[in-house]
C-alpha cells in the first residue's frame, strides 16, 4: 500500500507542477551540473528494442566498488519483467522545441550502459528504505564499464556509518524543469538546508528507519539522485549521505539515509572491478599502441592506458607487432606464455599492470643439421617459434587475426641451415624475424614457451663416396656450435626445448655415424683394448672408440666371408656411452667381456667398457658401463672421481679387466686401472679399483673408495694395458704391462681370492730389447690347462717407434719367473700400434693360438704373426696406424681386426676399416730373413748386439733352435744360440751375413764399467767337425775408454780356396766381468742393417790373414771419433797407442794377448785439440804406424 500511495502522489506532483514557472520553495534554484558520476535512468518498453520511446526517467550514481545506486521504488513501479533500464552519462540537453520525454536526445552510444536487471538490490519501500543498487552491462562500442578510467572514471563517496547531520543538502538529478526545454531531464543540482532522522535501533524489526528531508527544488526524475552534505569542515562534507525518494508536500522531500544497514552492507562489499593499467614498453620507455578487443574489433590506444575490469571477466589484448628499434614484442608480464593476443582472466579487484615487453631480437642464428664425421645434410628440420605469425588457418584467432600462438606453437618444417631473420630474401626465414636470446630455461614448467626444434629422422644409411660404403648415421644430440652458445632442455632428444644464448649461435643437430670417427685419435692407445669377440653360441665384434668428444659401442656380427661388409650397429640406443651425462665429453675408452653361462647354445654374456668422462666442475672421472648381450646397458656407474685434476690435462688410458670364479655363489670379478696424476696425498701412478659384480651395483672390495696402487709405478708410468683369462677358476691373476718412461716395457699382476686383491711388484720384460725406445704394450693371456692359475701364460708385444723393431715375449707359466726368448720383427721405417688378441675362451676346448699385429711407415703398412707359426710375418690390408686384433674361441683360424684409417684422411670422414683374416689363406712367406739379438747387461748398462741374414748363395741359413723353455744363463748359454746349424760349401759358393753393434745409451755405460773391464764381439768361421776356428771375421771391443755407439756391417765372402768341408758361422761374445744376458730371435734382420758398408771378400786373402797390417783409420781428419783396423796372421802381445806430433803419448787403446784375426777400435778423441796425432801398434816384432788429422 505505501508503494501504490507514494507512486500516485508523485504523478500528481508532476501532473500539478508541470506548469510552474517557481520552485516549490519559492523560487527553483536548480542549475546545470557536470558531475562524471551521476547518470540518467531511461525506462523503455520491452518491446521498444530501438528504445525511441521513453517511459520513465529516474536518477542513478556510481559508487567505489562499482556498484550503480538509484532508488527502490523505479524497479517497483516499472517492472523488470516489462521494461528494459539504460543508464547514461554526459547527457545533452533536450529537445528545443519539444516538451517531455520526447523531448529527450540520448548521449553518445559510448556513454550508454544496459542495466542488469538480475543484479538489481532492492533495500524496501518508503523513505528510510527505497534505495537499490545494480550493475550494468560493458558498453556496447567500448566494452568499459562507467567507473572505467577512460569512462566516467569516478564514483562518489558514501556514509554508510555516521547518521547524516543537519545543514546544507547538495542534491543531483535528472528531474523534470519547466523553465527551459533545453535543461529538461538533464542534470541539475541545488543546495539548501536539509534535516536528518536518525530514529533509534529497530526492536524486533519493527519502528523507523533512518531517513531524511530536504527543501532543494525536485520534480519527476530526480528519484534516485544523491543527497551530498555541503557542510565544510563536517567530516561527511562532500559525502553522499542519502538518496532521494520524492516529494511529500510543498517543501518537503524525503530521501533515504546511505547508513541503511541493508544498503551498507552491499555499499561496502569488495569491488567488482580491477584498476588495470595497461602499457607497452620498448627498449626502457613506453612506446607503440596496444589494442583491446570488443565487439569483434582491437581497439588501439597509445603507450598505456588505465582501466576498470571486472572481476571474473576475460579481456583479450593485444600487443604491437612490428619492429620497433631491433625490437619486437616479446612478452606479456604477467606470466610465462608469449601470446600476442593475449588472454587475461581479472580473477580478484587487486589493482593490476598489464605490459608489453619487447625485447631485443638477432637475426644471425641458424638450425642445421651436422655431423663431425662427415660434411652431409640430414634431411629437414622442425622449429617451434613462440612467436611466429603465419597466415595460415592455424595461426588464425577468429575475427581478433592472424597470432602466434605461444606455448602452443605448432612444429614447422624448416630447410637446413636456417636463418630466422626478417630481412632474408627467402620469405620463409623472413616471417621468422629472428630470435630472442637467454631465456630462461626452467624444467618445471613444461609450457614456458622455448624455442623448440626437432630432427626428423633417428636412422638414415648414406653412401659416403669419401669411403666407398655405405654408413648407417643415427641422430645423436643437440648442441650449440660454438660450445655453449645454446642451450637444451632433452639434448639427446630428437625434439628438445632450446634457449639461443649468444649472438651467431648455431643449433645443430648431430648425427653419429657407424664405422667413422670425427678425430685421428679416436683409436689411439693400442693397450687399451677396443676390439673383442664374443664366441658362442655366434661370434660378434664388439668395438669401442671416441668421437665428436664422445665414446660409442658398436656391435656387428663376425662375417668368416674375407670380402663381405659388415653391418654395424650401433649400441646404447644409439647414443654416446656418455650422452646421459652432464657436460657430456669422454675419451679414451676400453673394453672387455664375460660369459654369464657356460652353455655354449646360450647368447648370455656382458660387456663391460671403462671410460674418462668429464664432470660438471671440469675435472675428470672414470666410469663403467655395463651391457648385456643385446646392447642394453644395465648400468654406468662411476668408478672415481677426481676433486683437483681437470679433464682436458690428463689422459688416464683407463683399461678394465673381468672374469669369473667357478666357485659357486661367487659373482663376476672386475678390475678398472688408470693412470692417476699425484692427488693430495697420493702419489702419482697406476691405480685400480676392484670389485664383484652383483648385477645392477658393483661391490668394491679393498680400500673403497680409494684406489689401490700397482707397486713401483709413479709419474712416468702410462699406457696400461690389462687381461686376465675367460674361463672361470677360482683364484684369478689380472696381467698388467704398462710403459715406464719411453725405455721400458714393465709387467705386474693383481692377485685376486675370494677375500680381495693383492698387488705384485712389477719386473722389466724389455731388459735385453737393445733399444733406447721401448713403448705402447699390449698384452694378453693364455692358460694351457683346464683353468688352473698357475698356468696362466701372459703375453706381451711392444715396438720401439722410430727403431722399426716389434718385439714379442711371454711368459710360459706362473711358477716360472723366467721370460721367453725375444722374438723381434723389424720393419723398413717406424712402427706403431702393436696389438694382441686378447683372452679368448670357449667351452668346446682350449685354443692356444694368438695374433699380434703392428702398423708402420706412419700406417701404410701393417704386419701380423701368429704365436703358431712366429717366423712367419703376414701383411694385412687397409692403411692406418691405429690397429686392434681379436680373435675367437670357436675354433676358426683367423683373427678380426679394425683399423682406422688415419693415414689417408687426416679430416673426417675417418674410417674404421674392418676385416676377418683367415690364417689358412694366408700362408704366404714374406721372405723374413731371421736372426739373432742379443744383450749383455751389467747393472744399467746394455751392450746389445745383432748376428744373422746369413744365406749360403740364396738360400737361408739357420741357428741353433732357440725354444720356448730356452733359459740364459751365463755366456756359454749365449753363445750356444748364437752360431748356425752346419753349412756344407764348396768352392763355387758365396756366403753372406750381417751383423751390427750397439749400446742402449752411452752415458749409463760409461759409468758402469771400469777402465779394466770390456764386452768383445767376434765373427769366428769353425769347422763343424773339429770346432777349429777357421777364420776371425770380425772383432768389436767395447771399453769404457772406447765406446761404439752403433755399428753394422755386412759381408759378402767369395768361398773360393775353402774346399769342399762342413762349416759353422758364429758370433762369440766375451766379456771379464760379472753379467747378465738376454737372446731374442729377430725377423726381417735384413730390413734392420743398412747396406751401404757391404763388404766383399775372397777366402784365400782375406778370411785368414797372411801377414800383419794397420790400416789407415777412417775417416780421416775426422771429429771427434774414427775407427782403427789391424789384422795379424799369429796370436801375440799387441799394443795400440796414440802419441801427438812431439812423441808424447796421449791414450794406450790397446795392451793385451790377441788372437790371430781382424780387429778395429773407436778412437774418440773429444778430449784432443785440432791437429796431427800419430798411432802405433806393436804386435810381436812387427811395428807399424801411421798419421791421422784432428779437425774441429
């Protein structure tokens, strides 16, 4: 009832006032106002949709939360379910000439909101409780809201806590005015004295609410207006402190207290909306236009700009895309997705800022795909660009445009070696602009929009016309070229996330190739060993090598076909044994194996490979790795861990050795050695680890986690090369050879029971080689019972480099300490690599035969021998100096090798070349002329010494046999190996021989011998049934006085006069001193003399001498040393002595018994001043000197 009343007594108000010219208080006071906050109330029909004809006209006002607030009584009288509600600001003035509502214009569509009339709250009836607030659509042109910033952008302050004071009233509205048709329903305001009503509580709900009344001039559409005290110095002063109901009687209005407690718990309710600044900056300062999307449209504005969102809204800007300063848009600040258009979700009415960021860019980056092994192309590339633009229809964002699409970027196919950059000529690199450097990478957020790229194909095979093969390349790892330059999230991954991180910095994708290495020095350190054969139930190759600072496994089955290829694979998913790894760079790796079961019908075995890897921290580490059958790794484990020694500066040559126990219960034992540089407190040299293998762990035994060290080794201790035997036995030696300096081969082993490991001190086996240079071992062993320890039998081979010489040695059981014999192979230049095959076993029987192989001439050439048959060399195909030898247990005669082939190609591609060598096809002499060697040792002295190509006409001659159980032990022994078997000659024959003479170094026996002591050499022809000596060919002294560095000679002696008798060539050595000897058989002797000092004789003149003789020394004038030769026909007393020009005596060369023969002494006369020296032998009665000139 009190709403009907009220609602007729306001249409009669307006109905009675709509002629007068006055207020309703005397004159009307109202003016025309500009207030932003306070807006126009139109009602309209439901059915008038183009809203041409108004109902009703009421007053509504902003509030700071965002509210909208009008009176109570409009939604009640024209309700919601019938009429539609605009509210406008800035309203023009009315229609001139038409009285009205029709008489009304509209303001601009910009400043019209729709009223949500589901969000309308409505407080009751009367004064003290009409009041409502509501909501109101965006605009339809802008999308704002009224209390947007770039809208009204104000509000109006309430109370809605202190009742409202008496005083000046300051009231707002849209009403009705008479007077003049242009300010009729516009805003208006006027002021005057007002009352406020502040009733007590209610009790019970029942009793007054808090209104009050007003005399300011008011006529229809003022309802709903603020009511603002006008009282300065009142703390309420400019607040709204009611809101107007209507008009009660002549100077009588009502209005409704804003400290309603219903209306005031609304008023105070969080806002709705968000202060948002929106704002674009480049290089440091704001710059460009931003867009906002509403009503299928970007709308731009310049620089920044403020904004009120309303929470629970999504706003789509949009920021600028071109290229501003090297710049363009890189981000939105808010978080990690780079879309452009851009979709913000207001979720609470914090206050907000929205920026675009623009970043500098580069255009001089590049994709491609490589590969360090060979100069191909792999095929097309995928990029993710964050930021890429395509109009195509999948970068396209409905009516907002063409868009990148962020963190959902699409994969596109890109040529290889791209170039992103905006002024390419190829459009396709164009669009791409260039990239944005050092992101951020962050492996917890997946959808942080890197850069990705992606590799299409994991496996290609390529014919490289360099090779002549044909090469399967697998998809290795990502990196950034140069080192560093980007940086990726999965680097082995064909697809990864990438952050580009330095200007010029190219993105690779990295192809392996099978059977190349990128590096010459991928198979160097022929002790380590990287080729073995697994032989039951199928024999497979098993190879490991370093490329692209990486170390791979490769794997092919052993083809007994000569000329068929083979088809390698490559192990660990095709991935580096590293690539797992961080900082990802190995080198140096070896390998060996173990069978997990005896059955020979089963392919159950292990592989096992040591490798150097580097940490993080740039310091080195050795690892292991183990692999199954199938080329599964079932782990990589490291063994240690330096904390002070950096990678690059050592090469630790790790090697690892692994057998079994046959007793029960007891797991796979395993030995990893390395050099080790001196570290805190340990010294430097050759130390190991030891352990059991438990399957998917390493149980270290000993001093875990400190490494054991071989005995005696130190500093100079390098090039380990490690073997223990296959077949399981219960007590199992591990045999190391290593390089001592560069002049000594050395041999230890480990000892490991049940209960641990124990060291041996080591021994030389190169004492007695005759060469200064003795480096590079590889060693193997061989055990001739079922297993039994003692008779493990390990063999070593070494070379001398630059010397030519390959030596061989073993040793023929454990309880015998003595070495073989040497067996030395000579070639024409030097020699290097020597490799042999290493431990091999298999269950159908024991095969005891081994191959050792070596390169030389820089590579050109390589040469093998079987231990079946050691006289016999062999030569071997394909160039290359590096060189690995393995054979099987299956019985077949024959060995695999790989070479890499580092002498034709010095630049990748390098080629592993691979092939199977039946021994039975091969059975070719090479025409190895064979010999003797031998050294005499006194404490570090070694006077060595070389007898053979010796041939009767062209036919080889023969020594004495020298078998595997020879042992040297004292002269006499030496001499007994050192003459031929019987020779029948005749008149008609020519015999020919070699011989040379040397000392391993000069200094060492010079204080190693006293002025009394002496080594002698000489060539003595016997008669084989009498041992008369026949002839004296050749006698050499060494004296400490008088040493001979080198000497060789060669003879050729015309038999003529001898008859027809039986003969025996030897050399004889004596000495008058305490000593050691050593003997060795050596080959290709020939190759090792020279033949420039060939000497002719005739028998009846020069085999026996008829008469006495000094010669001329030669050369002459010489510096500082030349040789001095005699001969007499009888044994006497002979002296040599040199005296100057003045008769002082200045050396005695000579002062002893002497047989009949030939003789010659080194003079060095460093000691001497230039000049004309005399020397004088006496032998017996004959006397005879002669002049020799000093010249420096």
């Amino acid at each position: 009832m009190i709403r009907l009343t009220l609602t007729i007594i306001l249409l009669s108000i307006s109905i009675n006032l709509k002629a007068q010219a006055d207020g309703i208080c005397g004159n009307d006071t109202r003016t025309r106002a500009n207030q932003n906050a306070v807006g126009r109330i139109v009602v309209y029909d439901i059915s008038d949709v183009n809203q041409t004809n108004p109902i009703s006209v009421a007053t509504g006002f902003i509030i700071k939360n965002g509210y909208l607030v009008t009176a109570a009584h409009l939604f009640y009288d024209l309700p919601t379910n019938s009429y539609n509600y605009i509210i406008e600001f800035n309203v023009p003035s009315s229609s001139s000439t038409t009285w009205g509502l029709q008489g009304i214009n509209k303001s601009t569509p910009e400043r019209r909101y729709e009223i949500i009339k589901s969000s309308i709250i409505t407080i009751g009836t009367g004064a003290g409780q009409d009041i409502a607030l509501f909501k109101v659509y965006p605009n339809e042109v802008t999308g704002l809201y009224p209390i947007d910033p770039n809208a009204q952008g104000t509000y109006l302050e309430l109370n809605t806590n202190t009742p409202a004071p008496n005083g000046l009233y300051r009231v707002y509205g849209y009403g009705r005015d008479d007077r003049n048709r242009l300010d009729n329903y516009t805003l208006q305001v006027a002021t005057d004295s007002g009352i406020g009503y502040n009733p007590p509580p209610l009790v019970n709900g029942i009793g007054e609410f808090p209104f009050l009344e007003f005399k300011t001039d008011i006529l229809n559409g003022c309802s709903g207006g603020p009511i603002i005290l006008n009282l300065s110095g009142h703390s309420l002063n400019n607040k709204v402190i009611g809101v107007v109901y209507g008009m009660q009687s002549e100077c009588k209005n009502q209005g409704t207290q804003t400290i309603n407690q219903a209306f005031a718990f609304y008023a105070n309710q969080p806002s709705d909306y968000a202060n948002v600044r929106v704002e674009q900056v480049v290089n440091g300062g704001l710059h460009g236009t931003i867009g906002r999307w509403w009503k299928d449209k970007f709308f731009t504005f310049s620089k920044y700009k403020n904004f009120a969102f309303k929470v629970g809204s999504t706003q789509v800007l949009k920021g600028y895309d071109t290229i501003v300063y090297n710049s363009r848009y890189h981000k939105w600040n808010v978080d990690n997705d780079v879309a452009n258009h851009k979709y913000f979700y207001i979720n609470n009415n914090e206050n907000k800022l929205f920026r675009s960021e623009f970043k500098e860019f580069n255009t001089n980056c590049f994709v491609k795909t490589t590969s360090a092994e060979a100069n191909l192309n792999f095929g097309s590339l995928f990029i993710k660009d964050p930021w890429l633009i395509k109009e195509e229809p999948s970068y396209l964002d409905g009516a907002k445009g063409y868009r990148n699409l962020g963190s959902a970027a699409l994969w596109e196919n890109i040529p290889d070696n791209f170039n992103p950059n905006y002024t390419s000529p190829n459009n396709l690199e164009r669009i791409y602009k260039g990239v944005f450097l050092n992101q951020v990478p962050d492996p917890n957020n997946p959808n942080k929009p890197y850069y990705s790229v992606k590799a299409d194909v994991s496996e290609q095979p390529i014919y490289l016309n360099q090779t002549g093969r044909t090469h399967k390349f697998y998809f290795n790892n990502w990196t950034g070229n140069p080192f560093g330059s980007a940086a990726f999230q999965f680097p082995t991954n064909l697809e990864t996330p990438v952050v580009f991180k330095q200007e010029g910095a190219t993105v690779q994708a990295n192809y392996k190739g099978t059977q190349l290495s990128s590096t010459t020095e991928g198979f160097k350190n022929s002790g380590q060993r990287k080729l073995i054969i697994t032989s039951y139930p199928q024999s497979y190759y098993h190879l490991v090598y370093s490329s692209m600072g990486s170390v791979w496994y490769e794997k092919a089955l052993v083809n007994y076909g000569v000329l068929s290829p083979l088809d390698w694979q490559l192990m660990n998913n095709q991935k580096s044994l590293n690539a797992h790894l961080p900082n990802s760079e190995a080198k140096s790796p070896s390998i060996d194996y173990m069978y997990a079961t005896q059955n020979q019908n089963e392919e159950n075995y292990f592989i096992y490979i040591t490798y150097q890897n580097k940490n993080p921290d740039g310091k080195y580490e050795i690892r292991l790795s183990k692999f199954d059958q199938g080329g599964v790794k079932l782990f990589d484990i490291p063994v240690y861990e330096s904390s002070t020694i950096n990678y690059n500066s050592v090469d630790c040559t790790p090697v690892v050795g692994v057998s079994r126990q046959i007793t029960p219960g007891y797991p796979i034992k395993l030995v990893v050695l390395w050099k080790r540089p001196a570290e805190g407190s340990s010294s430097a040299g050759l130390y190991y680890m030891a352990g059991f293998d438990n399957g998917s762990y390493v149980q270290w035994t000993d001093s875990y986690p400190n490494p054991t060290k071989i005995p005696s080794t130190d500093l100079n201790s390098s090039y380990p090369s490690l073997a223990v035997f296959k077949k399981p036995n219960d007590a199992i030696y591990f045999h190391l050879a290593y390089q001592q300096g560069t002049s000594e081969i050395r041999y230890s082993y480990i000892n490991f029971g049940v209960n641990g490991t124990t060291p041996q001190s080591s021994v030389s086996v190169s004492s007695g080689s005759g060469s200064f240079t003795n480096i590079t071992p590889s060693i193997t062993v061989f055990n001739s019972s079922s297993g039994y320890v003692n008779y493990d039998s390990p063999k070593i081979v070494w070379c001398t480099g630059e010397d030519g010489a390959v030596l061989y040695r073993y040793r023929t059981n454990m309880t015998n300490t003595k070495w073989s014999p040497m067996y030395i192979y000579y070639e024409n230049d030097d020699v290097q690599s020597p490799s042999i095959s290493g431990p091999k076993y298999d269950p159908r029987g024991i095969d005891d035969e081994f191959y050792l192989g070596w390169s030389w001439l820089a590579g050109y050439y390589k040469s093998y021998v079987s231990t079946a048959n050691l006289s016999m060399k062999r030569s071997m195909p394909y160039k290359g100096k590096d060189l690995q030898i393995a054979t099987t247990g299956q019985g077949w005669e024959g060995f695999g090798y790989v070479v890499l082939d580092n002498f034709t190609r010095t630049t990748a591609p390098i080629v592993f070349e691979n092939k199977w060598i039946d021994a039975q096809l091969s059975k070719i002499s090479s025409n190895i002329s064979s010999g003797r060697s031998g050294t005499v040792i006194k404490d570090d002295a070694e006077f060595y010494f070389a007898f053979g190509d010796i041939k009767l006409n062209d036919n080889s001659v023969s020594f004495n046999p020298l078998n595997d159980t020879t042992v040297i032990e004292n002269l006499n022994d030496l001499n007994s190996y050192l003459q031929t078997e019987p020779i029948s000659v005749t008149d008609n024959d020519v015999l020919t021989y070699s011989v040379f003479y040397g000392l391993k170094d000069s200094v060492t026996a010079f204080n190693n011998l006293s002025n009394e002591e002496f080594v002698r050499f000489k060539i003595e022809v016997l008669d084989a049934n009498t041992q008369q000596v026949l002839s004296s060919l050749d006698n050499v002294e060494q004296r400490k006085s008088l040493l001979i560095e080198y000497e060789n000679l060669s003879y050729q002696i015309l038999m003529q006069g001898i008859g027809q008798r039986v003969i025996v060539l030897r050399l004889k050595v004596e000495n008058n001193f305490n000593s050691e000897s050593s003997l060795a058989n050596i080959y290709s002797f020939n190759q090792a003399v020279s033949k420039t000092r060939l000497k002719q004789m005739n028998w009846n003149d020069e085999t026996v001498p008829k008469e006495f003789a000094l010669n001329q020394n030669y050369p002459n004038p010489f510096n500082p040393t030349t040789v001095i030769s005699w001969q007499s026909p009888v044994g006497s007393w002979q002296t040599l002595k040199v005296y100057d020009v003045l008769g002082n005596e200045v050396v005695t060369l000579v002062n002893e018994y002497r047989e009949a023969g030939r003789y010659k002494i080194e003079f060095d006369a460093s000691n001497l001043a230039s000049g004309v020296y005399i020397y004088k032998l006496t032998a017996g009665s004959f006397t005879s000197s002669k002049k020799m000139m000093v010249v420096k």
